[in-house]
C-alpha cells in the first residue's frame, strides 16, 4: 500500500490526463465519477481496476465528489491525500514531493494563492455560505483563505481532527457555482480548526504554478454555459432566491412564517432544477 492517494474527480474524462496519471507507479488513484457509468469513456476502465473507480450520484459538485470519496474510508490507508479536477494540466509531477514537503509546516496545501474572494472571504460578505454548514463562524466578522476545489492537498491527521468537509449539496442542482458555498464553508473550518496560518500554496498565482495550471469547468478563464440577456436576469433572480431560501432552511435569517415561505419557495426552484449548470 502506498503513503500517498490522489482522488480525482471524473467528469471531463481528458484521455491525455488519464494515460499520464495511470503510469504514477508511487501513488494510489481513485476516481470518483459524477458521470454515469454508460457515459464514462471505455479506457477509463482499461487504465483502472474496478477497485480505484467509485461512482456515485452527482451532487454536491467536487466538494461533494470529495466528501463521497472521505466516506468510503479509503483514504485512511494513506498519509498524503490530494484532491483534484481531471481539467487540470499537470506540467511537472515534483508537485507531489514539494507538497509532501509544504505539508510539514501546513495542514492543506493548495496550488495558487490567488487574491480577492477566491483565496480569501469573510462571512459578512456571504452569510449563505455558510447556512448549510454543521460548522458555524463564531462571528460575521470571521475572515479566511480558500484553496481552490480544483487542486488541494492535505494528511490524514488533518482529515481525521477535521471529520469532515461542509458541503452544500443542492437539493435543487440549480447551478454548479453554489460549489463556492462548500468551498467557504469548507474551507473556513479548516481554518478554524488548524489556524490562520494553516494554508500553503505551491505559488502566488492565482491558478497556476511551476507545477500545475488549473482551468474553470474544461475552459481557462471563464465560465460555461454562461446565460445572456433575459436568461441572465432569470438567472440572478434564482440565485437570489436560492441564496435566501438557504439562510431560511437552516435558520440563519430571521422570518416569520418560516415553513410557510420555504414551501412557496421550494416548487419554484424546483422548477430549474438541473437546467442552469
């Protein structure tokens, strides 16, 4: 059994990415595939054992791929777990021994420290990202950096005081970008847990370093699936909706009448559900 496990999310299926990371005769693979089995590509199968590939329902976006993947237990056979999109393109496989190494002195590691919102946030700026989450900020002025869901890596020790990732699962699939939610929440119990300082990065650039280029959803630097004039304006509206009915499930907005509104609420949403991402 080997010390170090890659858990990989399966959706885009890049045959190029998949070939190279068959070959890694130092680690252990698991994929956990949000696709079906009959549109998961033929090769898959030929490169893996049945053993290293787990497919399971397509919530909770890759943090809940992730969380799928901690529930197995699999990952208590290794030292050194790192989690990852299969869009990533891996320039240089020394990521694994320089992490190894980060992850002495870390307790997560992720690949580019980025600046703004996506490396660090507070929760007076996004309440919702944190309603779901068993995990509470002690207070709205609790701030935190972020890894990115793309490339991270962290112990087995780190896994085991933490117990679990904070995913928000989306009952209603409206949109793959509520996996930010996960991301904050996520993320900000790490923090909380192991400290302010608990973060490393293997660059100070956003989505990038000498090792590994992140993309976004198949495509660098931008969204998929983008929608435009009135669909956008459906869209906010949505995403408003969704933000509140969120705050009101789990009781981080005050309302009167909360059953009533969560049952206005929720045939609406359901009507999106799966068509925005």
């Amino acid at each position: 059994m080997k010390t170090t496990a890659f858990c990989i999310t399966g959706w885009h299926y890049p045959p190029e990415f998949y070939q190279v990371i068959s070959g890694l005769s130092s680690v252990d693979i698991y994929i956990v595939s949000h696709q079906k089995r009959r549109v998961m590509p033929s090769f898959i199968f030929d490169l893996f054992a049945k053993d290293q590939i787990l497919i399971r329902s397509n919530i909770g976006y890759d943090w809940g791929c992730y969380q799928q993947f901690i529930s197995s237990d699999l990952w208590r056979q290794h030292e050194t777990l790192f989690f990852m999109h299969d869009d990533i393109k891996i320039h240089n496989f020394n990521f694994v021994e320089e992490t190894e190494k980060l992850l002495k002195d870390f307790a997560v590691v992720g690949n580019g420290r980025g600046k703004g919102g996506v490396s660090f946030t507070g929760v007076r700026s996004h309440p919702y990202a944190y309603a779901h989450s068993s995990w509470k900020p002690d207070s709205y002025d609790f701030q935190h950096q972020t890894v990115r869901g793309s490339f991270f890596a962290t112990t087995r020790s780190a896994l085991e005081e933490l117990r679990s990732f904070e995913v928000y699962w989306d009952p209603f699939k409206i949109f793959i970008g509520f996996g930010n939610w996960s991301t904050k929440a996520s993320c900000g119990k790490m923090e909380a847990t192991f400290g302010p300082d608990c973060f490393g990065y293997l660059s100070e650039t956003f989505g990038s370093s000498d090792y590994i280029k992140e993309f976004v959803r198949g495509e660098e630097g931008g969204d998929i699936n983008q929608p435009e004039g009135l669909k956008l304006k459906i869209y906010e509206i949505i995403k408003r909706v969704s933000r509140v009915f969120l705050e009101i499930s789990f009781r981080e907005r005050g309302v009167k009448a909360h059953s009533g509104w969560l049952l206005v609420m929720k045939p609406f949403l359901k009507l999106f559900s799966g068509k925005l991402y």
